[in-house]
C-alpha cells in the first residue's frame, strides 16, 4: 500500500516538500509550522498509510507519495537514510524540473552524488542537521552544489535557521562537521548517561542525580554561549588546586578520555566517508 495521494497539482513557488518523515523529516516539519509556515505551503512525501494519516492529523498537512511530493514542490528537502538516498533520487528524478533546488540531509551524501541522478538545472544543496532542531537548538552546516546559487542558499539557510544555528562551510569539511555536531549529540547523552549512572553508583537516587546531571550540562552550556568565554578558561575556574574536581580530571586524564573523543570522531567521519561512496 501507499500513502493517499491527491491529484498532481503544479509547482507553487512558495512550497516546500519533505521526502521522509522519521525523526529529522518531522522536526523539521514542525519546526517549520513553529516558525509560521503555513501548512498549505508544505508537503509530505512519506509511503507508509499510518505514518501519513498520523502526520495529517498532527499538523495539518497534506501527505502524499514521493513522486507527488516532488511534482508539486519547488524546495524538495530529502529527508532519508543514506543508503536510500539513491533509490529515492531515481524514483522521484522524473517529477524534477529545471529551477527546482533539491536539500539533501543525508551523513555522507555529496553534491555531486545528488547532481548524477537530478536532471540539469536543479540545484542542490547539502545539510548535515542534528536532533537538537526538535526543541529549536539545532546546529546545522549547509554546503552548496555546483549549479547552487547563493538564493538558493540563502533560501536553505532560511530554512534551517527554524529549528536552529546554522552555518554555511565548503563541502569539504562536511565528514567533518558530521562527525562533531551531526552525531554529537549522541555523545554528550552518553556523557549524561554515564554521569547519572556514577551518582547512582556514589548513593543518589536515580531521580537526583538525573537532575543534578541535566541541569548542570544545560547550566555549563548556557555559560559557554552566552559568556564567550574559551572552555579551558571555565575549566580552570572550576577546578581548585589539589581539590575535589582536580581529582576527577586526573582520572579522566589517566583513563584517556581526550584521546578516546578524537578517536571516535575520527571513526565517525570515516564512516561518513564512506556512506559518501
């Protein structure tokens, strides 16, 4: 079965299409209508029957099937796992026009990949968002194509700026920013995670030490941005000589976790590599 579709309706300049709806396609979705699109200029391209009736009745917009989707939009933002990125450029590569710009938001997917399958004339535009974008503390990091042109990222960065920060870099140091904010994320829950965990481990309830954890990160973070000032700085600030925080850091020192982050950023970024081939 397939999603309902609608009969095929033009291009509108204004309309945007999401091509895949799991976590990233609906953040951006809903921090889009956060922003103040309005509903009518959005589309959904999404194939499972429950998903689009679930996604219509949340927000209020139409969900159709893929090749729809990139018939009636003019910004079509892919929104799909890497491995699919290819199968989805082949199926909707028919509804594509010259003029339309096509957002990729895979780990690894390049422009030129993207630019093989489309017809001549579209733009494409690469993204790497993370998953803070679902509470509007996104970081995303876009990088034009070769027929991309600063509308085109203008319109992009418009786009993204709903859900977050974003920043335009040359596509070269994508792996890269996919490696450190892409999958951040993950890491610093996992810093959490084990931070909850050794308070669990010292005595605290599961409950305090969750919220000693939580607000301590969301605390640090704030101070990071809104002070300026280098982390080591901050760092140093904290920790006394010989006191209780300089015990703890000469353990994370001995047990390596400095080399350990580099070490898996590194994996991360090779892993984007090779998604990109």
């Amino acid at each position: 079965m397939t999603a309902p579709t609608t009969p095929a309706t033009p291009a509108s300049t204004g309309t945007t299409a999401i091509v895949g709806a799991g976590v990233m396609g609906e953040t951006l979705l809903s921090g889009l209508l956060r922003a103040g699109r309005s509903p009518a200029d959005l589309v959904v391209g999404e194939k499972r029957p429950e998903r689009a009736r679930e996604l219509t009745e949340r927000y209020g917009v139409a969900v159709v099937d893929n090749l729809e989707a990139a018939r009636r939009a003019q910004t079509v933002a892919l929104v799909v796992k890497p491995q699919d990125m290819g199968t989805v450029l082949e199926q909707i590569a028919p509804e594509l026009r010259p003029g339309q710009l096509v957002v990729s938001l895979a780990a690894g997917i390049t422009t030129a990949f993207v630019e093989a399958l489309v017809p001549a004339g579209v733009a494409v535009v690469r993204v790497m968002p993370n998953t803070p974008a679902l509470v509007d503390e996104g970081m995303a990091a876009v990088s034009g194509g070769t027929h991309a042109t600063e509308e085109n990222l203008a319109e992009v960065e418009a786009l993204l700026s709903a859900t977050g920060k974003v920043l335009r870099i040359p596509e070269a140091q994508q792996d890269a920013v996919t490696a450190i904010s892409g999958s951040g994320p993950a890491y610093l829950f996992f810093v959490v995670e084990s931070m909850i965990e050794a308070g669990v481990h010292l005595g605290l309830p599961r409950a305090t030490a969750t919220d000693l954890v939580v607000q301590t990160v969301v605390g640090s973070a704030t101070m990071l941005r809104e002070t300026g000032t280098h982390p080591t700085v901050l760092r140093e600030q904290v920790t006394s000589p010989a006191g209780t925080t300089a015990a703890a850091l000469r353990e994370l020192e001995v047990h390596k976790v400095r080399a350990a982050f580099l070490a898996a950023m590194e994996a991360a970024r090779n892993r984007s590599r090779e998604l990109g081939a």
